[in-house]
C-alpha cells in the first residue's frame, strides 16, 4: 500500500506510522506464532526439526566461544535481525524530514472541507522545501493569495465537493482561478510529482543494481545512462521496432559495413 502512486498524501501519513507499529507489535508479540506454524510446515512435509535448547554449533563443526542455543539463533540473529532491518528500511526511507513534508503538504489538501489548510503550514512548506521554485517576492505574495483563496474556496460551491488534489487542480484550471492563484496552483502541481518523482528514483537505483553487475563496473556514463532507460521504460521500448532502430542508427553517420540489405 505504501507504494501506491495514486496514495493521497493524509493516507500516506497514516499508512506509514500504522505500518510500523503493525511491525513492531508483531516483533514483540509474533516469534511464539511464527515458531508454531514453522514447526507445523516443517512435520507436515517431514522437515527435520532441530533442538531449539541444543547448542548451535558453527559451520566449521566447532562451537564458538560464546556458545548459543537454536531457538536464539532463530529468534534474535534471523527473527529480530530481519524485522530490525525492515524498520530501519522504513525509518530510512520515511525519516522525519519526508514525514514533516507530507504533513505539510497535506494542509492543502481539500477534503472534509479544507479542514486541514493552514497558511502558516503552506507558508512553512514553500520556505523549507521548494526555496528554488518561488522567488523571495512570490513567497511574500504567497501569503495574501493563500488568504483570498481560503476565503474563496469555501464560499464557491464548485470546491465544495471535491476530494483530492488532483481534482482540485483540474478545476482551479477549469475556472480560470488557477491564473488568480497561480502561486497556489504551482505548489499543488509541486506536491502532486511527489510520488512520481519519488517511484521514478527507487526505480532507477533498483535497475542500476540489475544493470551495472560487478562484471560490468566499468560501464561509461552514457551507456549505463541508455541502458538505465530502456530498462525502466521496457514497455515502451517493447513497442519499437527492430527496422526502425536500424533506420534510425544508419541514418546517424556513414558507416563502413552496411547495416541494411540493399544499401549502395
């Protein structure tokens, strides 16, 4: 669910915080549950189980100098080790700063009637995470335009039904008030690339571990670049086809060998 490109920024807030406590309480409550239904798969397929009191010994046959028994193995090394991990993951990727933004930009957000706007939040919003995207004027005019537009929103009856902010952006756009607030209309088109901008990143560091393997480390920028594309956009590419990239290639420079039958 975290994951979704269309998660509206209030449920993204809350989704977040309820999946880490789901983690954590199963981290503490779980391994007797877990310990369970392992050792019923394990007999059901005549798994051999191991004395969860017996001492573990290392891969060398050896028991190590601070010996261990299997049930700690199991419970601290892999058990807590893996949950561990997924929080840090979480806490990594949804740190205080990403939280703070998202609840920010949830102030704009037009559901149960705007009852989240706050033009301080807005305000706060502009000044700490899109310095680059509004000049020291805009921000100052920002302010008096967040003040005719709350006014405006919540007397017309146009925005009195409408629920995200995509729909909110279509009809500022749709009743010319988007070039009255266009301030306004700017940071909602900011926040709204927030997943996009967000799903685009992960994908392209998830493809280079796929793309750039340690045989191929010395890969130029450029090739691991376009290689990176048509990775990530492979349905597209999917749709090209193979004579058409051999006219365009042939149609960059003058080659030596000809790469289409029939050429003089």
């Amino acid at each position: 669910m975290l994951q979704c490109i269309s998660q509206d920024i209030v449920n993204a807030i809350d989704a977040v915080s309820n999946t880490k406590e789901i983690i954590q309480k199963f981290r503490e409550n779980g391994w007797s549950g877990l310990l369970e239904k392992v050792k019923r798969f394990c007999e059901q397929r005549d798994i051999e189980i191991p004395d969860m009191n017996g001492v573990r010994r290392s891969s060398r046959g050896r028991a190590p100098n601070n010996p261990v028994t299997w049930e700690h193995h199991y419970r601290v090394d892999i058990f807590y080790g893996t949950i561990d991990c997924i929080l840090q993951e979480l806490g990594f990727r949804f740190n205080e700063d990403a939280i703070e933004l998202l609840k920010l930009s949830s102030s704009l957000d037009p559901r149960r009637g705007y009852e989240l706007f706050s033009i301080d939040d807005i305000c706060k919003l502009v000044e700490k995470y899109y310095p680059a995207d509004f000049s020291s004027q805009d921000k100052l005019h920002l302010k008096y335009q967040l003040e005719l537009y709350e006014l405006d929103i919540r007397k017309s009856a146009h925005f009195q039904h409408v629920e995200t902010l995509p729909e909110l952006c279509q009809l500022l756009s749709k009743t010319g008030k988007s070039a009255i607030y266009y301030l306004v209309d700017r940071l909602i088109r900011l926040i709204l690339t927030l997943p996009v901008s967000t799903a685009t990143s992960e994908r392209a560091f998830s493809a280079m571990k796929i793309v750039k393997t340690r045989l191929r480390n010395k890969m130029e920028d450029d090739f691991l670049s376009s290689s990176l594309i048509m990775f990530i956009e492979r349905e597209i590419a999917q749709s090209f086809d193979v004579d058409s990239i051999i006219d365009e290639f042939d149609l960059m420079k003058t080659r030596r060998s000809q790469l289409k039958i029939g050429c003089k």
